[in-house]
DNA sequence: ATCCTAAATGCATATTTATGCATCATGAAT
DNA sequence: ATTCATGATGCATAAATATGCATTTAGGAT
C-alpha cells in the first residue's frame, strides 16, 4: 500500500499531460505499475483538491490548484529577488528550516504556498526564518526537490 | 428563446453562489422564470468554459474562468470567521498544522493558547498557518480531540 | 409566403464521476 | 498478544454530466 507515491504520480501526470477523464488517467497508472481502481482514484483526486477546466485541445482536462495561482508568484524579478534573499536550507526530521535576509522570510514562504505542494503541510515564517513542515511519509529528498523547484535558480544547501 | 440573456444570468448566479451541480444551478434558473433543462444547461456551461474547483465548504463548485483566484474568500461574513477562517487541520509527527484566511493565524492561536491545554506544548503562528507542537507522547487523535474542543464548530476533518 | 440553412433545444441514453457498504490493513491502546 | 479504532480500497451502483439524434426555431434568400 502506498498511496503516498501513488499522489505524487497522479500530480506528475496531471501536470504534465492534458487529461480529460479518470478513465484516461488510470490508464497511464496501469501502465506504469500501479493497480487500483476508478473508485480509489476518483477519491485520490478530491484529495489533492484537483479540478477540471476548460482546455481548447480537450474540452475539459484536469488541474491542481497550484498551477493556476502558480503565474501569479512567478515574476521574473521576484524569482532572482528571491533566489538572493535566501541564505540556507537545513532539514530536521520531517521540516526544513529556511534561513532568508532579514525581511524576506514571508515573501518568500507565499511563494512556497503558492506552488500548493502536496509534499508540503504548510509554512511559517518569521523575519529571517521560514519553517516548512512536510506531510508525513514525505522523504527529505522529496521535499528538497519540492523547494528546489519552488524557487528558481536552485540553492547552494 | 433568449439564450444570451439565460447566459447571462448563470454568469451571475455562479459568481454570486457557491453551485456544485448543474441540477442545483438549474433550480434556481427555473425559480427564477427560466424553462429549459439539464442538457441545455451542460451545452451552457461549456460554452462559458465553467469549470469545477475544489471547495471547502460544498467540495466542489462551478466557477468561471477569470475569477479562480478569488473564489475561495468570497461571500464570507467576517463575523464568525473566528471559526470560519480556519481552512483545514492537517497532522505530521507530532504537530498539526491549521491553515487560515490570511491574517487569521495569530488570532486563532491565541484562541488555542488560551485553553492552557495539557496535550499542547505551544503554538507559532505566521499570517495565514499556525504550528501546534504536541507533547510528546500525545496521539494524534487525542490533539485533535483538543483542538476541536478549542475550536467550537470550527473543524470537520 | 416558401424554402433553406444553421443554431438551439429536448429526449433518451451514454459516459463519467462519486459513494454506501463490506472488507482488509495498520497502528494504537490495554 | 488481543482488542479497537482508523484508514484505505474494491465492488456495485447512484449521481452527475455529456451527447447523438430528432425536432423546433429564427433568420435569410428567392
């Protein structure tokens, strides 16, 4: 049983494909290894609070939350600011301490809400510092790579 | 037979409603002096490129393309939202972490900090997500017991 | 007016998604 | 270890949404 990695293969599919129907989406899984059935997967997709929306391709294909607030955070500008504002990341159990410039912390935490990643449970930031609490089950690596893409240009960590 | 006046008026009704159904949609449409059905109404939907999103309180609504980003705060009476601006409760390790309505965190903290609980070692909060850091020892069932209890009516997970 | 065409709609039904219930798995409490 | 509670899942089916086809409607063109 391992739903956990089943989520994170759902939310790699929808967003990189245009899927239009569970049915469609289930498929994909099978096919790479996963086996359950529509049921489990209509309740998955509440889960990650996936939505359908209007596409010109497809009709209707499948979203997640975060890629439609995601634009709004996505500044050029704002990236490099913030890339620069961000001094360190060190991982303590299932949490990631962000050290910032002084002031950037909650700049820089809304973007990281922004990216709305199911790895990540939630942030809280102070001044210079930005607590990042992972959901369970979620391993280091997975949530560097989460802030990693969160914040462009990567990090020296 | 005024398609663009029947078109116009779901616009309104979507933007001012939270509607998880076309049947509900098509209530109010009929309350109001329209006469047509489902099918029509689907037809409709696809022609304003309506799309459903996760929603808190009815699971999933209708919303039109354009206005996704405010959907999730409008409507809301700021009387109660002591309760109401909570957003979820979600566990990891031995902490919980409780979404807000921006600028809502500190409030609802202090509420929780207030009931002196035994189970809660403390509390941090940011501007829209509060950490809750049980003792150890504590189970998950028995914080969230404590919590709800903090939070008359405020929680459903 | 008559005919023609394209859009709009209803009806019946297909397709898609959600869910009640039973079962199995997991982990905590005793 | 045993009992209990909780969560995850499948199955069967309900609920919600989309659509093929026939019919009606609204404008034009003659």
């Amino acid at each position: 049983m391992n739903r956990t990695k089943r989520l994170l293969e759902i939310i790699r599919l929808i967003k990189n494909n245009r899927i239009s129907s569970q049915e469609e989406l289930l498929e994909m899984l099978v096919k790479n290894g996963y086996n359950f059935t529509q049921a489990t997967l209509s309740r998955d997709l509440r889960l990650l609070k996936a939505g359908k929306i209007s596409d010109n391709e497809k009709g209707y294909i499948y979203m997640l939350p975060g890629e439609i607030t995601d634009n709004i955070f996505s500044g050029e500008n704002l990236d490099d600011t913030i890339t620069r504002g961000i001094l360190s990341i060190d991982y303590s159990g299932n949490m990631a301490v962000i050290k910032t410039m002084p002031g950037f912390a909650s700049g820089i935490a809304l973007r990281i809400d922004g990216i709305k990643a199911f790895e990540i449970l939630g942030t809280i930031a102070g001044d210079d510092t930005i607590l990042v609490i992972a959901r369970e089950g979620i391993s280091r690596q997975a949530l560097h790579r989460v802030l990693t893409t969160a914040i462009p240009g990567g990090v020296k960590s």
